[in-house]
C-alpha cells in the first residue's frame, strides 16, 4: 500500500511522457498514449532468419549481411526502425528519458517471450557504454532496456562482465568495413565467463557489427550460443 501510494505520488509530481509523441500520456498514468499506441507495430511478414530483419520477398532466408558467416546464433528486433523510432530512441539516450528505457524493455519481453524460451537463456547482458560515455550520459540505454527486459521473463541480467575498452565513434556515422573498424578490440571481459547460452541487449541493430564483436569474444572464453534482441532493427537493403 505504501509502495502504491509512493508510485502515485512520483506520478503526480513526474507525470510519465508518451515514447511516441513524447507529451504527457494519455490517460494519465499510462506508459503510452492509446492513440500512439498504434503507431508502434512490430514487425510482421518475412524476415531473416539469422537476425530477424525484414525481408522484402517471401522466398528469400536471410538478408544480405547474414548470407556471409555470423558469429551470434540468432536474433530478434522487434521494431522497425523508422522515423518514430529514430526519434524516441534519440530522446531515450540523449534526452534523459529513461522510463522510454523501461517501456520498451517491456514490451520486448511481451513480444519476444515465446522465441527467448527457446532460446533456453542463462543470462541477459546489455551492451555496454565506454565510462566516458556513461559519465556524461548518467545511464545505459540498453542496460534499462535489459533490465525491464529480465524483469518481465525472469532472466538474470549481468551488468558487469562485458564492458566497452574503447570509446568507439557512432556507429551510424560510418559504413561496414568502417564499423567493423570501429569495433575492434572494443570490448574486454571484467572478470571469469561462466555462461553458455547469452542474449545480448541493446536498442538499434543495423549491420550488426557490434554484436558480432561482442559475440565473438565471448565465444572465445567458453559461451557456446549468443543470440541478441533489439528494439529497432533496419531493413534489408
């Protein structure tokens, strides 16, 4: 009852924002507006089967990326990532709307729990900030995500073992063989792998350098599968 009544209170003071129109929610309280509810579908009809990108034709099993050797197993995004997204996912990281954070951590869960049992998971482990990064932006966008994600399929989630040695550029500013560039040597393990089966978290997927990366070191100390999940995710080109 307390907790309750604290929850009200904090929503009183700091009402939730909308993840699509970003105003106050409507009806109050709410996590997202019910009309910009319908502006965030997931993605339907065919996709890859390796990353989970949107095909463009029924015939064809994977995207052009995946058609070369993948280092994760599988993967799953769960929205495309258009002019909405961008937007929310902007403001998410740099506008210090962290219950974006959290909201979509929880609908992942909704809509990823069937395909993540599969996956029988150990371990949920969000892709890391470098600490510059994490100093200046107060928060990890993907650990919230991570975090609201493990809450709702009641899967641990490891915040300390894979952290960012470099202070990489964005990967959205560069191409492939510049992201791949970019990723080098950009992450170390802080301490013993003790998990087989990991998922990955973080908010964009687009070529997928960054989990590969990330995918590739843990093999290399003992995990046997690593699959992702991320909100957006591009389309075929």
């Amino acid at each position: 009852m307390i907790k309750k009544t604290g929850t009200l209170f904090l929503d009183m003071l700091y009402p939730r924002r909308c993840p699509v129109c970003h105003d106050i929610a409507v009806p109050r309280g709410s996590k997202i507006c019910s009309v910009c509810r319908e502006k965030l579908r997931p993605i339907a009809g065919p996709r890859c089967f390796r990353c989970s990108k949107p095909l463009g034709r029924e015939e064809k099993e994977y995207c052009k990326d995946c058609r070369k050797t993948r280092l994760f197993d599988q993967g799953i995004g769960i929205f495309p990532y258009g002019s909405v997204l961008q937007e929310s996912l902007f403001k998410l990281k740099y506008g210090k709307r962290q219950e974006y954070g959290s909201f979509y951590g929880q609908i992942a869960a909704f809509y990823s729990r069937e395909i993540i049992k599969k996956w029988n998971i150990e371990v949920i482990i969000p892709i890391p900030l470098h600490k510059k990064r994490m100093e200046k932006r107060g928060y990890n966008q993907a650990q919230l995500i991570a975090e609201a994600l493990g809450s709702g399929l009641h899967i641990p989630v490891d915040s300390h073992l894979l952290k960012r040695r470099v202070n990489t550029r964005p990967q959205k500013e560069l191409d492939y063989r510049e992201r791949k560039q970019n990723m080098k040597n950009a992450f170390f393990l802080a301490g013993k792998n003790k998990y087989r089966r990991i998922l990955l978290v973080d908010d964009i997927y687009t070529t997928g350098t960054t989990i590969e990366t990330a995918a590739e070191l843990l093999k290399k100390h003992g995990t046997e599968k690593v699959f992702f999940l991320t909100i957006a995710i591009g389309a075929d080109t």
